[in-house]
C-alpha cells in the first residue's frame, strides 16, 4: 500500500484489477494457514479489570506432530488487535466476509421488536479501507413500533418471532459484491380483538439486496421461500461459498388459528431448514437436510455450516436443549457431495461425544479447520478449545470470546467468527463502482 506513493505509474499498477486478482489468487493458496476475524474480551482498565470488546486477527499455522505420523496440528502463531471505525464495538456484529471484505452492521438492543440493522458497513481492514451503506428504503423498521401498540394489536406480535437476517458475498457473473437482508414483511388479523379470536394471516418474507457495484438497494422475489401452508424463513446467516449464501433457518406457518399461537413459539416452527441463495441467478433454495437430522425425536438439533476440505459440512448437535444429559451430548458431521446441487445427499462424516470435546462446559459453537483434522470450538465461558479429531486431545487457548452475559443482538451474538477461511487482500472497496463503469 505504501509503495502506491512512489509514482502514478506504480499507483496505477497496484491499483489495476489484474493485479488485484492475481493478489486474490495468491493469498488464497498461500502457505498452510488460516485466519479468523475475531470478536473478543479484553481488559482496558489494569485496575478495575473492566472487560472491553475488540476486533481481532487470529493467525493460525499447521505443523506436523512430533510423532512423525504425518498429522497436522493447529497452533495460535499470532494476534492482531484492530481499530475499527468510530462505532460501538459491542454493538457491531459480523456478518459476513468474501475476498478479504468484512461485512458489519450496527444494531439497536433497546428495542424489544427484532432489531434493524441502522448502519451496514464494508470494510477491508488490510488496506484500511471502509464504506458505509446507503439507507436500506424497502424493509420496514419494526423497532421504532411503540412496544404497547405491539401488545395492544394481535397482527404485530408475530413480528417478535421474525428476526432480520442478513448475507454477504461476491457474484462472479456481474463481478459484484453483494449484500442481502431478508425481514419481516407485515401481518393481517382477521376477527375480533376484544375476544382474542379470528386469524392472523403473516406476509411472506421480503427481500432486498445491495450491489456495491451500482452503490443502491433494490427488492428481489421471494416466491421461492413460500409453500402452500407456510414459509422458510432464513434466521442465521451462515457461510459465503462458491457463488452461494447458506442460512441455517425455519420453517413457519403461514396462518394462525388463533392470536394466542402467535405467542407460542413451538407452535409457530415447524420444523429446522437449510436456505441457500444463488448470488448470480438471485433465487432463493431449501437445501435437503441430513436424513437423520430429519427423524430427531428429541430436542431439536442445533445446526451450524462450515467449509472442510472445499465442501460444505454442516454440524448438528444435540445441545439445542438444556435438557440433555452431559454424557449423552453429541455432535455428528455431514459433508454435501455436490455444493452446486442443493439436492444433493449428504455423507456423514463423524460423530463424536461433547463431553471429550469439551470436559467442563458445554459448547456455544463447534468451528472446523479447513486444513487439519481440528475442530475449533467456543465453551460457555466464551474460552476457545481445540479438538483433535485423530489423537483425540482437547487444547485450551488463551483467547476469550463474548461471553452469555453481553447484551444479544439479533442473533448474531453467538457467532463472533468471521470465518475460517479469511485471506487479506487488496481488493478496494470505494473505488469498486468506478471501474465497472
């Protein structure tokens, strides 16, 4: 970056999209480690030990073990503390990352409706460079609702089961970044409020997606998210991968009986899903659960993507309820055969039991490594483990993430991750639209 100084013809040269890519490449396939943007505690203040939150780069590094059988091993080799923007670190969440561009929003946690994203910012932390996006104009901000008009109208209280998500990543076809937020649309109520009773009709979803290429916002169709009874509703965003945005979400009915149901959240799911979103085509796709996943009696399984070995593998974990017993807590991995078929089956992977993984706290994430056999995980006390899938060793990093007692937000509190497969770049993002033109 400082070597963009020494002359416009070595500006024009750093600056040019065929250096840019070829950058990209490099940094992608270069040497065996991996990166996470990282969302931590530290103390500020000596004294008072009053934790702080900041933005963290933890480079990790894989070595063979010393047993000379070939294995790899993951090693925290180094932490970089950032500096980002003058906003309120505790209130920004992660989005999303694609091509060493972070996605963040600002949230507002007063509010007791699903908040709404009050700013979204781009950002490039290896070159420094940040971009705030315009105004979303199309979703309606359910948080600035009064919270007695919510308890005083039956049709807005479902909009408290129906939080925001959002998406981030790059469309190949265009050669454009794009951003998508997905919210509650509205909901109708047909019958008498004094008694309680009639129905309340919900809207579909509704869509909207930003193009860093055109610098505006635009709706999208959601006709895909719909059935003939009931909707899938995108809730956590996921990953970025391949040309495709994955949520973990649900599946909701369309109709409420009776106002009372609207309260209840076990009866307004019904039942865990998969979305997945062409960033080139801009449809929206249910992808096939696991066959067992599909069969669960129990508690309902906590479900989490990742990458592992250029594919797509989803955990699912039994810890969705506290009422599992400790030893009978487990996790099982499924990996997609076919990433571009959203039809396409699953291979399971691995099971193994949480109380190996993990001996003194239950999990809040399980994280894999794209290059080893490790499993990165967050404890509930926000302390970073990680697992050996192959000699079976447990090792504790000396790195905390936010812990249950900060305020949530929107659902992104407990995913503090950028992703694993972070690479610095210099792919710019203010001058992104000029050289499209």
């Amino acid at each position: 970056m400082r070597f963009k100084c020494v002359s416009k013809w070595w500006h024009d040269l750093i600056t040019s999209p065929r250096f840019v890519a070829k950058h990209l490449s490099i940094a992608k396939q270069n040497g065996p480690s991996t990166c996470i943007l990282f969302k931590r505690l530290v103390c500020k203040d000596a004294e008072t030990e009053k934790p702080g939150i900041i933005f963290s780069f933890l480079n990790f590094t894989y070595e063979s073990d010393n047993d000379g059988g070939g294995e790899l091993s993951t090693n925290l080799s180094s932490v970089e503390d950032l500096t980002i923007l003058n906003r309120l670190v505790e209130s920004l969440s992660i989005i999303g990352h694609c091509d060493g561009i972070v996605c963040l929003a600002l949230f507002d946690t007063n509010s007791p409706a699903p908040a709404k994203a009050s700013e979204v910012c781009l950002w490039n932390p290896a070159i420094q460079e940040f971009k705030f996006l315009p105004e979303e104009p199309f979703l309606h901000d359910w948080s600035k609702v009064p919270p007695s008009s919510i308890e005083e109208n039956p049709y807005l209280r479902p909009i408290c089961h129906f939080s925001e998500s959002m998406g981030f990543g790059y469309d190949a076809r265009s050669k454009d970044y794009k951003v998508i937020d997905i919210g509650f649309s509205g909901s109708k109520y047909y019958g008498d409020p004094e008694y309680y009773g009639g129905h309340v009709i919900v809207y579909p979803p509704k869509a909207v997606v930003y193009s860093l290429r055109s610098d505006s916002w635009r709706e999208i169709k959601t006709l895909s998210l719909e059935r003939e009874t009931s909707y899938l509703w995108p809730n956590i965003f996921q990953l970025y991968f391949k040309g495709m945005f994955y949520w973990s979400g649900y599946e909701t009915q369309k109709e409420f009986v009776t106002v009372f149901e609207t309260q209840q959240d076990e009866n307004e799911r019904i039942g865990q899903a998969i979305i997945s979103f062409d960033t080139s085509d801009e449809v929206f796709h249910e992808v096939l659960l696991p066959y067992e996943l599909l069969e669960v009696n129990g508690p309902v399984p906590r479900l989490h993507l990742t990458v592992w070995n250029e594919s797509v593998a989803l955990f699912g974990s039994n810890l969705g309820s506290i009422t599992v017993e400790w030893h009978k807590a487990k996790a099982t991995m499924w990996v997609m055969n076919d990433c571009a078929n959203t039809k396409a089956a699953w291979t399971k992977h691995l099971t193994f039991e949480y109380e190996e993984f993990f001996p003194d706290r239950f999990p809040r994430r399980v994280l894999a490594f794209w290059k080893s056999n490790e499993i990165l995980g967050v404890g509930e006390n926000g302390i970073l483990v990680c697992y050996n899938l192959i000699t079976k060793t447990v090792r504790y990093l000396p790195i905390q993430s936010v812990p249950h007692s900060l305020p949530f937000i929107s659902g992104y509190f407990f995913y503090p991750f950028c992703g694993t497969d972070y690479v610095h770049s210099v792919v710019p993002i203010m001058n992104h639209v000029r050289r499209h033109i």
